[in-house]
C-alpha cells in the first residue's frame, strides 16, 4: 500500500487483500479490514458497502500500512489493536495475557446457566474464584451477568494482573484481585460457592497443532504444560476446592480436548461427584464442572 496516496474505502479494502492474501483467508482478511476501520476511522462494515468512495487520509493509510506489516509477521490484530471482544464486553489486551477464545465463552454461559438455577440462585450472594485470570475476561463477564455475585481472581503473573484491573474498570465492575502462584499456594481467601479455571493445558507434544501467530505470539506461561505431568494444575485446584468449596459449591474447568477421560477419572479419584463434559462449539469436549464432595 503506497501510505502517500489518498485512497477510497473501496481501494484501501482491495490493497489490504492483496498484501494479506497469501497468508490469511479471505473471510479473515475482512475481518481485519473491518477492525481497523472500525478503531481507527470510527466506520462500520455497513459503510464499506454505504461509502465506498469515502477518501482515506494519508496519517491513516500510513497507520493501516504498519498494521499491515504486523499482520504479515502473523502477530495477532487483537495484540495489534490491543483490545478484543468477549462475551458482549471490551476488554484490553497485551502480550502478557492470552487472547481471549470463543470456547470460553461457552464456559461463562455455562456458569451462568448453573448460577442461575438451583440452590445457587436462591441465595442472597454467590461468591466465585477465578484461578489464572489472564485478562480477566471469566470474572469480569461473571460479575457483569450475575448481579448477586461476588467475585475474585488469581494470577501469577503482576503484568497480566494489571491488564485485568484495567478491564475491570472499563467494565465497570468489582472484582478482587490476588497474585499468587496456585501451585504454590495451601489457602484460599475464603471459601467460595464457584470456582472456575482455564488453566494451562497445551502438552508440548501438541505445539505442532497451534497456529503461529499463537506460537510466537501469546505467553508461553499460560499455554503450555509438560508432557509428563498435564493435569498438574487440575489436580492442585482440585485439592484446593475439596477445601475451599461452600457446601453445594460447583468447580467449572476449561480442558485439553485430548484429555478428557483423564480429567474425569482425576476428578472422580479426588472424591467428586455429578461430574459432566460438555462440547465446545467445534464439538471438542471443552468445558467440564462436577459438584463438591461434600
């Protein structure tokens, strides 16, 4: 793209496809165009059909062009643009924290289906943990859909904390926030009535499965687990919600879908019950939540 030239909407469409088309699909090339003129020219994708002889500044077209030097290294848009969306809400986003995923949010209407229903919902206050926070985005969409909730959240991690207590108050929501290293850690602040995860769970044997804009890109820390030892964090969170969990509490995971059976059968060993799988929208066993044993 020739950052001196003053193009149209329609133009600027053409040329993004042109530098980005030997890498990414289509639908994928347009999902970025619209991003970008939706953060930086303020349009909707219903303009580029409305305007699309609307002239393009030079400052914007040299802001698309090192945009699109970006995209060609395959870093993220979310990382570039640094925000994303989850569950209807903004969130901030940096190399410190992972991008938020579609099958999470499967996980949080899950949590809100099961808090919602029950002897959850006819208490006065439900309290929820969440292990690993990363952005923030499984407390934040909690907290902003249950009104009766009260929410915490751990990470290890004080750079991606920050990000978290950032999102948090663009969302305009309470949570509170503890670094800790759950591994470990032999308490909890008290005990909750839900506590959630989304721990690392990539084998390092499966590396060769993930894209490598996520590869290069993403932290390493919140990814990836040893071949040897996968269920390292479920086992500990687990033996921390056999303490931590209020009677009738509800533990929720989110799992590697290569290892399902293992994760039940650790859980069903560690004593808990009314254990259930369920499908992520590409019908991989994603997303997993049992009862307490008490």
């Amino acid at each position: 793209m020739d950052a001196q030239k003053v193009m149209t909407l329609k133009e600027c469409r053409l040329h993004i496809h042109e530098a980005l088309s030997k890498i990414y699909p289509k639908t994928e090339i347009d999902s970025f165009f619209f991003l970008m003129i939706e953060e930086k020219l303020n349009l909707q994708r219903i303009d580029t059909v409305l305007k699309p002889d609307l002239l393009i500044s030079q400052d914007n077209l040299t802001t698309f062009l090192k945009i699109i030097k970006r995209l060609q290294k395959e870093e993220p848009i979310q990382y570039i643009l640094k925000k994303t969306s989850f569950y209807g809400l903004p969130f901030i986003v940096d190399k410190n924290t992972l991008i938020p995923r579609p099958e999470t949010e499967e996980l949080v209407a899950w949590i809100i289906e099961e808090a919602s229903k029950g002897k959850l919902h006819k208490k006065d206050k439900i309290s929820i943990l969440d292990i690993g926070t990363g952005t923030g985005c499984i407390p934040i969409s909690l907290a902003k859909n249950l009104i009766k909730s009260s929410v915490s959240a751990i990470d290890i991690s004080q750079k991606a904390l920050l990000i978290a207590k950032k999102n948090a108050l663009l969302n305009n929501t309470k949570i509170d926030f503890f670094e800790m290293d759950i591994l470990n850690t032999e308490s909890l602040p008290q005990k909750f009535d839900i506590i959630v995860s989304n721990p690392p769970y990539v084998r390092e044997l499966e590396k060769r499965e993930i894209k490598k804009n996520v590869l290069q890109n993403e932290p390493h820390l919140a990814l990836f687990v040893d071949n040897n030892n996968p269920l390292l964090f479920y086992k500990k969170i687990a033996d921390l919600a056999i303490k931590y969990l209020r009677q009738d509490g509800l533990l929720f995971f989110e799992i590697n879908q290569y290892l399902e059976k293992e994760t039940v059968k650790m859980l069903e060993m560690k004593g808990f019950k009314n254990i259930e799988l369920r499908k992520d929208l590409f019908g991989n066993y994603r997303m997993i939540q049992c009862n307490n044993i008490l």
